[in-house]
C-alpha cells in the first residue's frame, strides 16, 4: 500500500465538472494498492496518519495532529503509484492491485480513517477525478507499507 500525503488548507475532487469531495484544513491523500495489501496494511497506514504531528503548535512548532486541528481527509485512488518506469518510456502498472481487489480495499481504508472520529471526503474509485489543493506548508509525506 502507498499513500502520498498532502498537508492543506483546502482541497476537492471533481469528475466531469461536478464536485465530489471538498475538504478544508488537513490532508489530501492519494492512495494505491498493491494485490497483496489487507487489514494490516490499512491499520497500520490508518494509525500513521491519524496521529501524524505535523501542523504547527502555539511556538510554530510541527506538533500538532489532525485532530488537533480539526482536520479533514480529502482521499483519492491512485493506481499510479505502482508505476513501473523502470524499462522504456510507457508505464506498466501490473505491481497495481486489480480494481477487484483495490476497490473493497479503498473503501476499508477511508471506513477505518472516518471510524477515528475524521470527517473523510472521497472521490469516487476508477473514475477521472480533477483534484485541486492549495498546499500548507509545503508538507508531503510518502508511506508505503
């Protein structure tokens, strides 16, 4: 599993011109899968980002968590962090989880993120999503479990 973490002060996803998920303060996530990837995996990604301390405390101070702040999660499926550009110049995704097997999987995940008391917004899974964030910070975390 690899999740790409964007630290924000507001982002959304749109498909076709129509908003799908619109978040404030907190993270834009992008995230992929891999065919292997289960509970563990998402537990564990799950609890790293919950308690992730990385928004400024009252001495500018990276200290502060999600939930500190009131946070949201803006989550977006992204079957191209498996990109294999290692031979040639076109991309091959065959380290991708299947959509049969990402999708149940995407769902758990952003289920688990909002069962930790988070509001979660989504995109919607396979679709073509235009997504807008404005950074806060610059502050990008990569995890890969």
């Amino acid at each position: 599993m690899r999740v790409v973490l964007q630290k924000v002060s507001h982002a959304q996803v749109s498909i076709a011109g129509e908003v799908v998920g619109r978040i404030g303060k907190g993270y834009m996530l992008l995230v992929g899968f891999a065919p292997n990837d289960g509970d563990a995996e998402l537990d564990y990604l799950v609890h790293k980002i919950v308690n992730l301390r990385v928004f400024e405390d009252e001495n500018g101070k990276m200290n502060r968590g999600l939930k500190d702040v009131d946070g949201e999660i803006l989550s977006v499926s992204q079957f191209t962090l498996y990109a294999d550009t290692r031979h040639g110049n076109r991309p091959g995704f065959s380290d991708a989880a299947k959509p049969e097997i990402a999708e149940p999987l995407y769902d758990r995940f952003n289920a688990k993120l909002a069962a930790t008391g988070i509001h979660v917004e989504t995109g919607r899974f396979g679709a073509d999503m235009q997504v807008e964030l404005e950074n806060d910070g610059p502050v990008t975390i990569i995890y890969e479990k």
